[in-house]
C-alpha cells in the first residue's frame, strides 16, 4: 500500500520569498513521485515528476523538488514565489497494481502569496 | 494536440434529476478514470476503467454510475441517488508506465 502526507493544508508566504511545500511518502516499492499544480475551476496540471533518474527533479514555472529516500520525503520549492503561484498543490505517488501505475494523493496545500 | 475534453464545463441539475457528464480522450490510453473534488478532501476516486467495456468502483461509487464502450469515452452518470453531488469532477487517463495522470479541466455540477 502506499500514500501521501502533505504537511500544512494553508501556507502563506510573501511574494519573493521561498516557497516550500513538504510531501512525505509511504511506498513498498521505489516509488514514482509527482507534483501537481490546480488553478481554481481548472482540472490538475503536472508541475514535475520523479522517475527514479535525477534525485532532484525540475519542473515548469521555476519550481523543483528533490527526492530523498531516506527522509521518505519529496518537498516542492521555488526560491522566489509570484503571485501567479498562489494555487493548490498536490504531492501524488505511484505504485504498481495488477492493471497498472495507480496513483496515490495527498489532501493538497493551498499556497497563498502576499505582497 | 492529445488531452482529455470534459463537458459541460458547469452544470446545474434540480434534486431528483440524473445528469451526464461527458469525458473524451484522444490519448490512446487504455484506462480512464473520474474523480470527485471537494473543498480539504483532495480527490476521491469514483470509478475507473482499466479497457473498454470493463470498470470498477472506487472508493466512493454509491450514487453513481459509468460505462465505457469506446475507448475515448467515458462518461458518468450521477443519480438521484447520490446524496450530495455538487461537487468538482475530474476525469483523468493514466500513462501505463509512469502512472502519471493527464486531467480534463473538471466539470463543476450545482445542484439547486
């Protein structure tokens, strides 16, 4: 079995400011990660995905995000937040059921950016 | 370009009436699944089908129903069953092998 723990469902930073949203795992397997981003009314979009290359892994709009196996861990970070980022993240894992990769969420962190 | 097209995109139904959500993907993937949304819940699966013509409940199916006679299409059905049904739906297709998924941009149902 695996899941997903998103650490904080609000969190509020300045614009500028280090984003950091936290996203521990739980998987019997090596895990696939992803990351993904939900503007409101807006289906999901994939921001970046871990695959078992690169520990740390690079996505769009300037974010990235580093798989640690050790802490179990796969935090999303972008060193300067816009106002364009204030939206809903999604930390997913993927393991293996009879008929496939089945992914696995998170509850979500909502990121809001001030001025 | 190969996506995932749901509609309507926003949907008000009276109590006691069933509406279709429609659900088309041009992805060539064998699985199609839907999703429900609601506010601190995260997604919640509702059905999924792994091929044509077979599907299974998720987590929380009561209420709703599905078929899948084309590959491209998988639409759900929310009855009059379902005791709460206004919420954010998504319909999603996953890559075999990576199982990332690809998402409609969601269909938002009200019910008056």
């Amino acid at each position: 079995a695996q899941s997903v723990t998103q650490l904080g469902s609000h969190v509020s930073v300045s614009e500028g400011a280090l984003v950091l949203l936290r996203c521990n795992y739980s998987s019997s397997v090596p895990p696939y990660l992803f990351w993904y981003v939900q503007y409101p009314n807006q289906g999901l979009q994939l921001l970046l995905k871990y695959t078992s290359a690169a520990t740390l892994v690079k996505g769009i709009n300037g974010f990235e995000a580093e798989f640690k196996k050790s802490e179990t861990s796969f935090h999303l970070t972008k060193p300067s937040a816009h106002m364009s980022d204030a939206a809903e993240y999604f930390c997913a894992v993927s393991g293996w059921t009879g008929g496939g990769n089945k992914l696995t969420f998170g509850t979500g962190t909502q990121l809001k950016v001030e001025l | 370009d190969g996506g995932i097209t749901q509609s309507p995109k926003y949907l008000f139904r009276k109590e006691g009436q069933n509406v279709t959500l429609s659900c088309e993907q041009n992805l060539n993937h064998d699985a199609m699944y839907w999703y429900r949304q609601d506010p601190g819940q995260g997604l919640r699966l509702i059905y999924y089908s792994q091929i044509v013509n077979d599907f299974q409940k998720g987590d929380i199916a009561e209420g709703y129903s599905v078929s899948r006679e084309k590959k491209e299409s998988f639409p759900l059905t929310v009855t009059s069953a379902q005791k709460n049904p206004t919420a954010f739906y998504l319909c999603a297709s996953p890559d075999r092998a990576t199982g990332e998924l690809f998402f409609g941009e969601g269909s938002r149902l009200t019910v008056l």
